[in-house]
C-alpha cells in the first residue's frame, strides 16, 4: 500500500506529473479577485474566506481527473485491481496522494495567498485550520467522482458537475468558520461540522469509489 | 481434479451485455499451459478477463485457489516517467515479493534497468511487462496476447520463461497466435464455444427493445 503512495507521490513530481498545478491556479484565482471586484481592503476582507475557500476547492478540482485516468490508459488499473491488496485499499492510496501532492500544498499556502485578500487578523489561523481539516474530504469525494467517471473519454467536464455539488457542505462549513474566526467570533460549530464531513467521507467513500472502479472495469 | 487446478465449468461470458462465449469448459493443473486459439472478437480477452476477476461470468463455475491469477492484458501498466527499476520494483512492493534481480536477468534487462520506460522500444516495454508475472510469485498466468511486438530472440527468452514457471509448478493460460514451441501446451479453440446470438439474454434484449417501442 506504501508503494502505491509512494509510486503516485515520485509519479507526481516527475515531468508531466502535475504537481504544483493546483498551487499555481489558486495563485492566480487570488490574485485575479482583486483586479475584478478593485482594491477596496473593507470589500476583500470581506468576501477573503469565501473566495480563498472557493480557490481551493477549485484548485482540486484541477487535477482530480488524472487520479485514475492514466492508470486506466495504461493498464496499471487492471493490474492493480487483479493485484493483492484490496481495490478499497488502492483508492484510499490514490486520495491520499492527491491530497498531499494538491490538498497539504494549498493548507501551507493559504494563509501567504490570504495576505492578496486582505484577509484580517485570526482569519489566517483559522483559514489554515479549516483547510487543514476540510481538503481530505475535497481529495476523497473527487476520487468517488474520478473513479465514476474512470473508462469515459474525456470525462473531466462530467467529473466536476458531478464533484462540485458534492463541495457545498464542506465549501459552506470551512468559508464559515474563516468568517467566524475572522471577527472573532465561536467558531467551534462550523468546524465540528468541517471534521465531521471529512471523518464520514474518508470512512464510507472508498467503498463506494471502489465498487464504481469494479463497474467500469467489466 | 484437485485443490490447485483451475476448473471451469460451463462458462459463459459477456462482452458489454452481448453474450460472447458459452459452455466453456476445461482444467488447468499445475504444470500445464493451456493457449486458447481463435478469431479476432471471439472472446478470447473477454474470458480471461472474467477468469481474472475483472467482470462477473454470465453463467456457469470458476474454480481455483485463492490469490492465484497474474494477469497480463494488452497494456502493460508501465509508468513512461519511471526507470525500469522503478516500475519493476513498484509490482515487486505490491505483490510483496523480495528482490528482482534474477528477473532482470532472465528477461535481458539488465542493461536497460536506470532508463526511463517511456524510452523503451515496444518489445523492451513488452518484455517489462512480463518480468511483472515473474515479480508477482502468481502460480496461473493468464496471458493475453503476450508475444506482440517481440523478436524472435524475445518470444525464445519469453517461452524459457513460461517453461520455467511450469517445471516450478506453475501453469499458464495464453491467448496468442503463434506457436511458441512448448511441448505441455493443451490447445482450446474457442470457436465451437461462440454464443448463438438466440440463446442467454441476445434474444431477450432485443424483444425488450421492441416492446419499448410498440
């Protein structure tokens, strides 16, 4: 299981790999707000969490489509599914890496990219806290949308309409806790329900990715 | 029949709903190799595929050990950007096998190891693919056209390989169409098996379809 993790972790940072794709779209989704809605600092303080958070969720949104779109190309997917460790197993690899290849890079990022945003005071903790325990359950969720969408050719407008409704609770509970936490106010609720959403996803969702893979390989 | 054959028994396998093959039957013992003969479309992937595990037989038995089948289809499963040291090394992790160095050797590889496999000529690719079955210690192979684009040199290296695995204990199914000289190979043609369009779910599909529309 290790050396899947590790194989898609070294694939990732090879040539064509993809890594840091992620980082620089969110990048340049920040810096771009500002130059559309003008330099106002009350009006990007304002709308910072919400925006930072939707950044990111787009961010991985972007490389969701490679998790298992290449090992499928290449044969690598029936291998893996002929191959002893459990399908459950191979999933749960496969969003760990994009999590740490697309979901770690973003939680250390953010709170740089917040300084774009004018984001104020305690914002800067709580958005690397709600990122931090919010982007597990947006790698886990994507995979279940990959893994649907695996034998289909080009199917990575299908796998975002598919994955972005699937974003709203987690989008809804982390930009509210940023908010909370940005005019100082309780932000145990909000993130309760961030790390509740996460814990439910990477329990329950590699089985459902797993049977959708068994599906699409017949 | 024993605990270590693999034993079908009136199989029969769909390729996307449409019946393909029906009333498969025959035993592999370990030891032997069986190569499935036939027309391109006649099923030959669609079976392997269904005894490796990959898709649900229509009707009929599979029997064999658990954990027993390395299967080998058409692609390789090769990561362009890794060495080959790095790919090999990769199923070696998985299949939780130790070293591969002796496979290196057995598949002429050696002297290919630290170059990327998206460098490799189709026949080194393919002969990489293969070292894969020799990582996996798997005793049945289930080999789907494994000599495309290999030389003659290769598909000797190849049939050495399979030779080996047999006097180990081990058995090989092959779909291919040529000969690779191997004195224990059972031929099955798979062409009296092909599903009359009529019988399994073909006939009723199509009734379905009309009733649909009356």
């Amino acid at each position: 299981m290790i050396a899947l993790l590790l194989r898609d972790l070294r694939l990732a940072i090879r040539a064509g790999g993809g890594f840091g794709l992620g980082l620089a779209f969110f990048l340049i989704v920040t810096v771009l707000v500002p130059f559309g809605v003008g330099p106002e600092g009350d009006t990007l303080a304002r709308i910072a969490p919400g925006i930072l958070w939707v950044g990111a969720l787009l961010a991985c949104l972007l490389s969701l489509d490679r998790i298992f779109a290449l090992d499928f190309e290449d044969g690598s997917l029936d291998l893996l599914a002929t191959a002893p460790i459990p399908l459950e197993a191979v999933v749960t690899m496969k969003a760990a890496a994009h999590w740490l290849t697309t979901g770690l890079p973003l939680v250390v990022a953010a709170p740089v990219f917040g300084v774009l945003l004018n984001l104020q005071g305690e914002g800067f903790f709580w958005l690397t806290v709600s990122l931090a325990l919010g982007t597990p359950a947006l790698s886990v969720i994507g995979t279940f949308g990959a893994a649907l969408t695996v034998g289909l050719k080009r199917g990575g407008l299908l796998l975002s309409l598919l994955v972005l409704p699937l974003y709203v609770p987690t989008l809804i509970f982390g930009a509210e806790t940023v908010r909370r936490g940005t005019e100082g106010m309780e932000t145990g609720a909000p993130l309760m329900l961030l790390a509740g959403i996460t814990a439910a996803s990477v329990a329950l969702l590699p089985f459902a990715s797993a049977a959708a893979i068994r599906v699409n390989l017949r | 029949m024993n605990a270590a054959d693999l034993t079908v028994t009136d199989l029969a396998v769909s390729r996307g709903g449409i019946p393909v093959l029906e009333g498969v039957s025959f035993t592999l013992s370990p030891g032997r190799a069986l190569v499935l003969r036939g027309p391109n479309g006649v099923g030959k992937t669609t079976l392997l595929r269904t005894l490796a595990g990959l898709q649900p037989p229509m009707a009929g038995d599979i029997s064999m050990p658990a954990d027993a089948i390395a299967y080998s289809g058409h692609a390789d499963g090769l990561k362009a950007t890794l060495s080959v040291t790095e790919n090999l090394g990769f199923w070696a992790a998985i299949y939780g096998t130790g070293g591969f160095d002796p496979v290196l050797e057995a598949m002429n590889l050696e002297a290919l190891c630290d170059r990327l496999a998206g460098s490799l000529s189709a026949g080194q690719k393919r002969r990489l693919g293969l070292a894969r079955l020799l990582v996996s210690g798997r005793p049945i192979w289930m080999l789907d056209e494994p000599t495309v684009s290999l030389d003659a040199a290769s598909v000797a290296l190849f049939a050495g390989a399979v030779r080996t695995h047999l006097a180990g204990g081990g058995a090989a199914l092959m779909a291919t169409h040529i000969d690779l000289g191997i004195a224990e190979a059972e031929v099955l043609d798979l062409a009296p098996f092909k599903a009359r369009p009529s019988t399994v779910g073909g006939g009723g599909r199509g009734r379905e379809f009309d009733e649909a529309f009356a």
